[in-house]
C-alpha cells in the first residue's frame, strides 16, 4: 500500500487567524486552549461531523490540535481521507505552549496545558 505523509505543521507556523480545531476532552479545554478555537472532542468528532465540515468549508484548512498530536493525528488523517484540508499540529497544546503561543482559560485562572 502506498501511505503518503500526514500533514503536519509545528506550533510555531499555525498562522494567527487559523482554524484550529480542538479535539480534546471537555477538561483539558476548559483548563487552556487557543482564543477562537473550534472544540469538538475525539469522544465526539463523528456526531458532531457536520459541524467540523461546515467550519472547514468557511474557514479553509483546520489545523488539528489535542495535547501532544495521537488524537489530532487521527483525526487529522481521517478528514484527509474525506478530502478535507486538514493538517497535524506537531506537538499539540504542549507544544503551542511551549512555543509561547497565547491560551486562554474556560475557568477564569491561568491557563495551562493539562
């Protein structure tokens, strides 16, 4: 079979006004995300497909983010498969993080990567 590479983009190079769909637990969010972020959780990515096709047809390519890029692997290679324009955040929030990328908090302290 012939497998070609995932997508994939570090941190970093995620321009500002991307589309970064989130698939992290409801928890993990709500502890720190990206300002403006789409949240579906893997747990929910295919009763809520429709929502992530409609974000991703106005919005151009997702970039797909959980806490260290297995989740959004997956889920980045599935909507690939479905023709959408979709890539791997490398590294994922710890990364983000890492890389002094701003986060805001569902719970009004600091945010933080859990």
């Amino acid at each position: 079979m012939n497998f070609s590479p995932l997508p994939s983009v570090d941190a970093a190079s995620v321009p500002a006004d991307a589309l970064v769909l989130d698939v992290r637990e409801d928890d993990e969010w709500a502890a720190g995300h990206v300002e403006g972020a789409v949240h579906v959780p893997m747990s929910d990515f295919v009763a809520r497909f429709g929502e992530v096709t409609e974000a991703v047809a106005e919005r151009g390519r997702a970039y797909v983010m959980c806490r260290v890029g297995g989740r959004s692997a997956q889920v980045t290679q599935y909507l690939v498969q479905q023709g959408f324009d979709a890539v791997n955040v490398e590294g994922g929030m710890l990364a983000w993080d890492g890389a002094g990328r701003s986060m805001v908090a569902g719970t009004g302290s600091p945010a933080f990567v859990l």
